[in-house]
C-alpha cells in the first residue's frame, strides 16, 4: 500500500490521491464537450441549460474525486477551466 508524502492532500489513506478543484467559466465555455471526454474521472458534463450565449456549458459533479491533473484544463480552448490543488 502506497503511503501520504508529507505535506500532500489526499482523499483518503488507501490511494493517497491528490486532492484538486476546477472551477468552470460559464461564459467563456463554448459547449464543446472536449474537457468531458478529457477527465480521466469522468467528473465534467455539460449542462442541459444554455448560457447567455447560447452555449451548454460544462459542469463539475463529485469535485471530491478531482485528482487535479488539469488534463481539462489544458485541453480546453476557451481557457475557461482553473484547476486549484
Ligand atoms: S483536474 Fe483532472 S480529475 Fe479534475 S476535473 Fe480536470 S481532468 Fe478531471
Ligand atoms: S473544453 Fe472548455 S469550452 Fe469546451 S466544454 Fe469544456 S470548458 Fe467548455
């Protein structure tokens, strides 16, 4: 079994993960869906309600399981994920 590193947030003792949080930009979220596929913890859908610009934009569900890999982040081209550790 792995153990904590000192100092590191984590979910819980017996994977050690990291813990992370996103935050979404709704108004500079397009609705493209690439963040949804991106996450390796299928943690981003898009919203069935439309944004002031007409747009479906991602949400984040179950932010306790966020490793805070920024996978999402990086790949979105709106820029519109932060990803806080
Ligand atoms: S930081 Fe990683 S785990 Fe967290 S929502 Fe983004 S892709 Fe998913
Ligand atoms: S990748 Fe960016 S623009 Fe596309 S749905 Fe996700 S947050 Fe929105």
């Amino acid at each position: 079994m792995a153990h904590c590193v000192a100092g590191e947030r984590h979910r819980d003792h017996e994977g050690c993960s990291k813990m992370g949080r996103i935050e979404i930009d709704e108004l500079r979220c397009k609705g493209c869906g690439i963040c949804t596929i991106a996450c390796p913890k299928k943690l981003i859908t898009l919203c069935d309600k439309v944004n002031i610009q007409g747009y479906t934009p991602a949400q984040a569900s179950s932010q306790e399981l966020c490793t805070g890999c920024a996978l999402c982040a990086e790949i979105c081209p709106d820029v519109a994920i932060k990803v806080f550790k």
